[in-house]
C-alpha cells in the first residue's frame, strides 16, 4: 500500500466523525482505536481492509449495523428517477454497448462525492464525450460475445442503477452480479439489487464479505465458485481493482474513475481518468 493511502485514511475518518457530529468523548475513544489498528498493520495490507476497520470503528462509535442507509437508499433514488431518460440515451446511440458502458463507468464519481448530485449529470455528459485514458472496451465486448458465464462486480448504491443499465444491454443469459455480503460504507447490498430490480436483468449473489473491494481469501464459497467459473469479469470501482489487481486473472476487466494519485501510478494513468482495462500481471 501506497504511503499516501495512510494519510487519505486518516482524513476521511476524520471526515466521518465531523460529519456525524461525533461527540468529543467519543472522537477520542473512536480515534485512539484506529491509529491503534494504523499502527499494527503490514506493508502489504490493502487499502481495502483498511477502510473495513475504518467501517467497523465508525459502526461501532455511531451505535448502527449500515449508518449510510438513508444516503444510498436516496443515491439509488435519485438515479432511478432518470432511468428511462438513460435508457433512450442508450436506445438511440450507434453503438449501444459503448454508451451503457460508459454510464456504468460514469456512475462511479457517486462514491467519490458522497452522494448523487449534479455533478454526477455533469460527469455523464463529459464521460461521453471523453476519450478514456484506457480503453480496452473492444477486448471486453470480443470476451462478452463468446463467455459462457459472466460475473460483475458491483461497487456502490446509485451506481447500481447505471450497471443495471450496462447489464440489460448485455443481455447474457448467465450473467451474475454480485452485492456485498454486509454493510459497508454506501457499497450496494441485496437490499439495494433488488430496490433497483437489478434481478430483472441478472443472478445476483452475495459475495459474502463486508470488505469495500473483492478480496478472495475473505469472500464466500459460492461467490467463489462462480467467480472461478466465469469467462469474463467485470470489475467495477477503484475498490474492487484494489483487491484484484495483478493477481494474474486476465478474465477480468476494470471499470473505473480513477480519484487518486496511487492508483493512477499503479496502472498509468491519472487522476480523474476514466479506464476500461484488462488485468494486468504484475
């Protein structure tokens, strides 16, 4: 893990606690448990499983299972509301497969600004428009047209809503689109699958874990027998990427907004990127 990564840590924890309005009393105790956990973990500790204690402690200190509920259920609102309007987009475009990819891409500023606003509308339009800084969009759609089973990752609420939009244009008869097992963060759950009707158009499965990425050694059997399986894999999120990537599965394809400095390093690109990218071995 990039040393950075401690420090972006640390800042949004704290950011939790102010927007909480977290009491004195308990910022201290809440705070003297996770610099405890900062303090112990190894070099090649994952983001990932950081922001899984960071979820636990803010949990733990706000006294609730999932205190975003009330966010991603108004993420995924929001966003359904213009469901229709970005299905015409979709319906209308010379090349459908590209344009619901890249309003999949395009939902994943939601998790980079807390909730849905107007500036998600403004990153559809410039995502759009826009080339990507990776493009490995042609060798998805080449793998899609021949895989027998297709697994997508999902990554937050709100989001969900535009992987729908991704996952009907698909339209596999074996796709399954997997949720966390357990609150974490605004990351999508079954509750939120099913708000958005995303078992309309997939098999949607748990992956068993509460991590905010896909981390193999902590997922469930069954999400590992379909992950083992499948022919193609759609990750979605810097999240995701973070516990797949190198880990020598060319199978799967990242589809993200890059919004940070790290991870831009990690796979060349740049901060505010958007990247369709096959894995990459190390």
């Amino acid at each position: 893990m990039n040393s950075k990564c401690y420090f972006c840590h640390i800042k949004s924890f704290e950011k939790l606690l102010d927007k909480n309005n977290v009491s004195e009393d308990k910022r201290q105790e809440a705070t003297k448990e996770f610099f405890t956990y900062l303090s112990e973990i190894k070099k090649e500790t994952l983001a990932p499983e950081i922001a899984k204690i960071t979820n636990r402690v803010i949990c733990k200190v706000l006294n609730s299972n999932d205190p975003y509920s009330d966010l991603k259920q108004e993420s995924n609102e929001i966003l359904l509301n213009k469901y229709s309007d970005f299905r015409q987009l979709i319906d209308k475009s010379s090349d459908r497969f590209d344009t619901a990819m890249r309003l999949a891409v395009a939902g994943n500023i939601i998790d980079s600004i807390g909730s849905p606003d107007a500036d998600i509308f403004e990153t559809i339009n410039h995502v759009l428009n826009s080339d990507f800084a990776i493009n490995d969009s042609i060798k998805l759609k080449n793998e899609i047209s021949t895989a027998k089973t297709i697994l997508y990752l999902g990554d937050n609420a709100g989001e969900i809503v535009m992987d729908k939009l991704f996952v009907n244009t698909i339209s596999h008869s074996n796709l399954y689109y997997a949720v966390r097992g357990n609150p974490v963060i605004n990351d999508a759950l079954m509750d939120d699958a099913e708000l958005v009707g995303m078992a309309e158009v997939a098999n949607v499965i748990s992956n068993g874990d509460n991590a905010p990425s896909t981390l193999l050694n902590c997922v469930s059997d069954e999400f590992m027998e379909i992950y083992n399986k499948a022919d193609v894999v759609i990750s979605k999120g810097m999240g995701n990427l973070e516990g797949l990537l190198y880990n020598g599965n060319s199978k799967i394809f990242f589809l993200l907004m890059v919004k940070c400095d790290p991870i831009g390093e990690m796979i060349n690109a740049k901060k505010n990127d958007f990247v369709v990218m096959q894995n990459i071995e190390k």
